[in-house]
C-alpha cells in the first residue's frame, strides 16, 4: 500500500507539472488501484483481499476520513464560505434530503417493477442516503487550476463538506429501523435522531474548539508577558516551548472531539467538520505565525496522503474484492447513473430556484446548476459505506 501510494503521489505530481486536461490526480490513483487490484486477482490470494476489504471500513472511518474532513473545514476559503453559508445551508440540508428521497424512490420502484434486485424500504432509503454523498474532488481541484469562480467553489466546496456528514448520519439512522410495518412512523423518528445526533455532535466538536481557544488565548496572553521579562537571557527557548504547546493543542483537539461523539454514539464526521471551521476561525489567530504554517502544511500533507490511499482503496476495490456482480444484473449499474442523474438534477434544479429568490446579487445562473449538477459525483465515502452495509444488512 505504501508503494501504491507512493506511485500515485509522483504520478499525481508529475500530471500536474505536464498540466495534463483529461486525467486528474484522483482518476490516475484510481488507476493505479485497479491495477494492482488486477494483480492481486492473478495472484490468487483471496484471503489478503478479503482480509483487507473487511478491514477497510475501519481503516477508513478510524484513520483516512477524519484527516480528510478536518482538513477540508481548517484550511478552507473562510471570506467566501461564510459569504455564502446560508445557500451552502440549503443546498446541504435541503438539497441533500430530496437526493435521499428521490434516490430512495427510484430505487425501490426499480426493483418493485423486477427491473433491478428486489429491495426493502428500509435498504432502498439507506441506499439512498448512503449514494447522496458527493465528493468533487477532481472537480475542485480543476477550479483552483482554472481560477473558477469563487461562489461556485464555495458552494460546491461547502456543499461537500455538510453533505458527507449529513448521509453518513442519515444512513445511520435508517440502518437502526427494527420494523417496516409501521415505516413513515419509524422514518419520522429516524429524522428525530438524525436532529439530536447532528445537534449533539456540532455542539461537541464547537465545545471543544471553543475551550482550545480561550486556552490558546490565554497562552499567547501569558507568553508575551513572559518574553518580555525574559527577552534577553533566553531568547529563544520559551517561543520553542509555546509553538510545540500550539502545535500539539491544535492536533490533539479535533481527534479527542472526534472520539467523544463517536464513544456517545454520535458522529464523529459532524464533530470534527466543526471543529476544523470554528478552530480556523477562533483559534487559529491566537496561534503564532510559525505555527499556523507548520499546521497547515501537516493538515494538508496528512489530508492529501489520506485522500490519496482512499482512491487506491477504491481502484482496488472494483477488481479485487469479492462483489456480488453476478446478483446485480446488469440494469443495476445503468439504471443507477440515471437514478442519480435524476436526483441531482431536481436537488440543484429546486434549492437554486430557493436560493435565487434571496439574492438580489450573484445569482445561481443556469450554467452554474449545470456545473453542480455534473460536480455531484459519488467517491469514497459511498463506496466505504455500501462496503459497511454488510455488516448491517
């Protein structure tokens, strides 16, 4: 895996260096995944791939999404993104709950009509929630190369990041129904759980921001003082302190946030996207200069090695793991895309008419929708979950 993605950060280099117009990083990781999921086949060692593909979802839940999430809150544009909170909101909540319900209906009409697999309310609506995912990506990082236009990034980009959080929470709750004979009642109480849950787990990962920042305050407060008593016979050692002080607060506090929510059996995801927006815009100006770039730097490093093994994984999963293609069909896969298609195009379609309504500047023009309707792709946080349903279904 090392070497993998080791591969795949120089080949990812070396595509940007060639700035090369149809293949992003993200797709030629992927690649690389698929080949050496090829490999593994030929090799016949069914019993690493197994291994790995069961141990994926922790390995991804524990240690890759995480980084991943935090990342995108800490380090992102904040002048634009508060700018346009209230529609990323929107597009978010809103736009992400008539993807479900689309997606969940399609899904089941589908099947009920033996055009796919026959499946339950509940596994059609958890497929819905688990499929409403997004991840631009590739996407993104082609607007930074073509300098895009800010409020799109910011949409796509915000959108992204609530939307993760939000169907991971959803998907939860509706794996958790016990019973379909009284369906609409126990999907009422799914949305119930998903409020509590979601509320509980901004309010942690805000809780603990909060807290590092008065202390971080308080430090900087407290180490200004203390240079100025002792500039002259120890110049350098108590700014060495304070910084590895910094450094490890800011580390250690999304991780203990994420933990605490997970252990109260609420979303880590939402707790640490909280987190990474509230400690770049409270904490990080109480922290030195030389710090705010060592973290940025190992935010981004960590983020993008994470990012990096999850397409590895991806590729790798298509051709090495043991998927049941023979019961799907092979209307399942087509049918699908138009499934998605559909759901995206009425989410953007409906919440940009909404948005549109409360701007009287920089409205949401049709070529925008265009573009967030294509930027809705599914990507690694789908795929982990759908490789988590087995265990719950």
């Amino acid at each position: 895996m090392l070497f993998l993605l080791l591969l795949s950060i120089m080949g990812g280099h070396f595509l940007k260096k060639v700035r090369h117009r149809y293949l992003q990083e993200s797709g030629l990781t992927t690649l690389i995944g698929v080949a050496a999921g090829l490999i593994l086949k030929k090799m016949d060692i069914e019993e690493y791939t197994t291994n790995l593909s069961n141990h994926f979802v922790r390995l991804f839940m524990i240690l890759l999404l995480p980084p991943i999430i935090f990342e995108s809150g800490y380090n992102m544009q904040k002048k634009h993104f508060f700018r346009n909170l209230g529609s990323i909101l929107l597009y978010s909540f809103i736009g992400t709950f008539i993807a479900i319900i689309v997606s969940s209906s399609l899904f089941y009409i589908c099947g009920y009509l033996q055009m796919t697999p026959f499946f339950s309310l509940k596994e059609s609506c958890a497929f819905g929630a688990l499929i409403s995912s997004t991840d631009p990506v590739a996407v993104l990082s082609i607007f930074k190369e073509l300098n895009a236009d800010d409020t799109l990034f910011s949409l796509i980009f915000g959108e992204s990041i609530f939307n993760d959080a939000i169907a991971v929470v959803m998907y939860r709750a509706f794996s958790e129904i016990k019973s379909e004979e009284h369906f609409a009642w126990e999907v009422f109480l799914s949305l119930g759980q998903f409020f509590i849950v979601f509320m509980g787990s901004v309010l942690i990962g805000a809780f603990a921001a909060l807290l590092i920042a008065l202390i971080l305050k308080r430090q900087a407060v407290f180490g200004l003082e203390q240079a100025d008593l002792d500039r002259q016979v120890r110049p350098h050692k108590e700014e060495v302190a304070v910084g590895n002080a910094e450094i490890s607060l800011m580390i250690m506090c999304p991780w203990v946030s994420y933990l605490i929510a997970e252990g109260l059996e609420l979303s880590g995801i939402v707790a640490i996207m909280v987190n990474g927006i509230v400690l770049s815009y409270y904490a990080q100006p109480n922290v030195s200069e030389a710090s705010r770039r060592v973290l940025k730097t190992s935010y981004e490093t960590v983020a993008h090695s994470a990012e990096t093994l999850v397409f590895i994984f991806l590729g790798l999963g298509l051709t090495a793991f043991n998927h049941p293609y023979e019961q799907m069909g092979w209307a399942m896969v087509p049918l699908t895309i138009i499934n998605l298609s559909i759901a995206r195009a009425l989410n953007i379609g409906f919440v940009s008419y909404l948005v549109n309504k409360s701007r009287n500047h920089k409205r949401i023009t049709p070529k925008f929708q265009f573009v967030m309707w294509i930027a809705g792709l599914r990507g690694a946080m789908a795929y982990a979950i759908a490789l988590k349903s087995f265990m719950d279904f």
